[in-house]
C-alpha cells in the first residue's frame, strides 16, 4: 500500500516511541489518523499527495505500531490532545519540519486542532476530516448524536470495565465501532482492515483507546475551556470535509461551530459518503487536500 515509503520509530523527549512512514518530497504535510485506525487509512491518496509534498504519517500514541503509554493518572493526561499535539511537534521536528501543513481525521482531527491552537506558528493550513469541535459537540449532544457515536460515552466510563469489554475481543469491538457506519466494513481494503484488526490486538491498545476518550471528555474539555474564555481560536486557515451520510453533518451544523472558534477563513462542505471520506472517496479528498494546500505550501 505505501511503495517507495520509508518507515521510522522515533523515540520522543519523554521516551515515547512514536511509528511513522514518510515519502515524496517538497513542502512537509503532516497527516494524523483517527480511531480505531492507524497511518494506514491514508493509503489510497498518501501515493498522489507524495508527488508534491513530503507526506509524514505518525501512528498517534497508543495506537498502531505506536507506544501505549501509562495513561497518567485519573484524567488520562498522558493522551491529552495538547501532549499529542506535541508529539507530532516533535516528529515534525525530527524531520526537518518548522511549520508544516496538516491534515487530520476524527481523533486525528483533535489532535490537529490542538496542535493548531498550541502551536499556531507551525500550522501553515489546517484540513480536518469530519469533526466538528469536541467541547461543542459534547454541549451540544442530543440523543441522536449518542445513538451514533455510543462509543464517546461508552469508552469514557470508570477503568477496568470498558477495557475488559473490548480485550474480550477486541476485533469485534472494531468491526462494530465501524462496521455500522454508512458504508460498513466495505468502505476498507482488505489489506487495511487486516491492519487495524492487528494493531487493535495488540495488548495495551483498549487502555490507550479509553484514555485517550476518557481525556476528550475531561482534560481536553477544561483547556478547551481556556482558550475560549481568553478568545484563543485557530488561526491558520481551515478546511473542514464531513460525511453527508455521517452524524457529525446531520447533528451539527459544522461550518458554524468551526467558525466559532476560528479567528482565519474556515471553509467546507459535506461530501456524499460516511465518516471515513479518506477511504469512502479518496478522489474526492485528494483533489480538495490538493486545492487547499497549495495556496499555503510555499513558505
């Protein structure tokens, strides 16, 4: 899936391991996966995006090849997004990259806003992929919302249980969180799923999963509360892609709340797929990715 990509494992400032790909050449783009997933859920647009940029794919902490650190206490805040965001920093960093460009999809996203909002001097241009901000969507939840996103509040529940649930078999638990969205279990390369189903195994991983939501929902929530209380929105311009098929589109109206807690130009629109748009339409993304990111590449 990722010919003439490199692979990496960097070991970070705090002894975190981070796995990464790379390939291509030219302005650095960074390129943050989501949940229950890993880099390998760029595979159908990395290739294209590599002629014309250094593409840098990292497995976020606790997921794929990546480590599962000790969560850090009871507000998880070894996966906060601002300690995330400041991994990707560094391995930005360990390539050569100052300011970049990224693009985010679901936790990814998260991770990119964060990192957008932290470190504004590095962030040229933001791309999200079907997010819409976490503290809105959690002051905003209606019961449709958790209906489809039951895992938000399923994973966030006190350890061991929810752990012990997915650990049980943690590869059902995958195919259910993704398997019911629009496009089901289809929507992925067969070579792809095979990824996930092997990264999802490995021990540590529902640890890390719950951490990293259980952080969404608590320490995430009290720095996202701190920027808004001091007017401290994204700066870099903004792209934002969603689901026509997914909850996100049907529960919130997105341009509005990004627009909400951005100070730069926010663009966007639904595209006719569910929540993974990478792999449901990657033609479409590319090409949108493509447009975007040119006017913020040189530099």
């Amino acid at each position: 899936m990722f010919d003439h990509f490199a692979t990496h494992t960097l070991t970070l400032s705090d002894g975190v391991r981070i796995h990464a790909r790379t390939g291509g050449q030219g302005p650095a783009l960074l390129l943050i996966h989501g949940h229950p997933q890993s880099h390998v859920m760029w595979h159908r647009i990395a290739p294209e995006l590599a002629k014309r940029y250094t593409v840098v794919m990292p497995d976020l902490r606790g997921c794929g090849d990546s480590d599962r650190p000790d969560p850090g206490g009871d507000d998880s805040a070894a996966y906060s997004k601002r300690i995330m965001a400041r991994d990707m920093v560094e391995v930005m960093q360990h390539f050569g990259a100052e300011d970049f460009l990224v693009g985010g999809h679901d936790r990814g996203a998260r991770v990119a806003h964060r990192l957008a909002l932290d470190h504004p001097e590095r962030v040229r241009r933001l791309f999200l992929l079907d997010i819409a901000p976490t503290l809105a969507m959690y002051e905003r939840t209606t019961q449709a919302f958790a209906r489809a996103y039951w895992h938000w509040f399923f994973l966030i529940q006190p350890a061991p249980l929810p752990e012990r649930l997915i650990e049980a078999d943690p590869v059902a638990y995958l195919h259910n969180v993704s398997g019911r969205r629009h496009a089901g279990l289809s929507a992925f390369r067969p070579e792809a799923l095979a990824e996930y189903e092997r990264c999802i195994a490995i021990p540590g991983t529902a640890m890390s999963i719950c951490s990293d939501y259980r952080a969404s929902a608590g320490i995430d929530l009290e720095h996202d509360r701190a920027d808004r209380s001091k007017g401290h929105h994204v700066s870099a311009p903004l792209r934002v892609l969603w689901g026509q098929h997914g909850a996100v589109g049907k529960c919130f109206d997105v341009l509005a709340l990004w627009r909400e807690v951005s100070h730069g130009a926010v663009s966007g629109h639904a595209v006719d797929c569910g929540h993974y748009l990478a792999e449901e339409k990657p033609d479409e993304v590319l090409q949108d990715m493509l447009a975007f990111f040119q006017d913020g590449a040189a530099g």
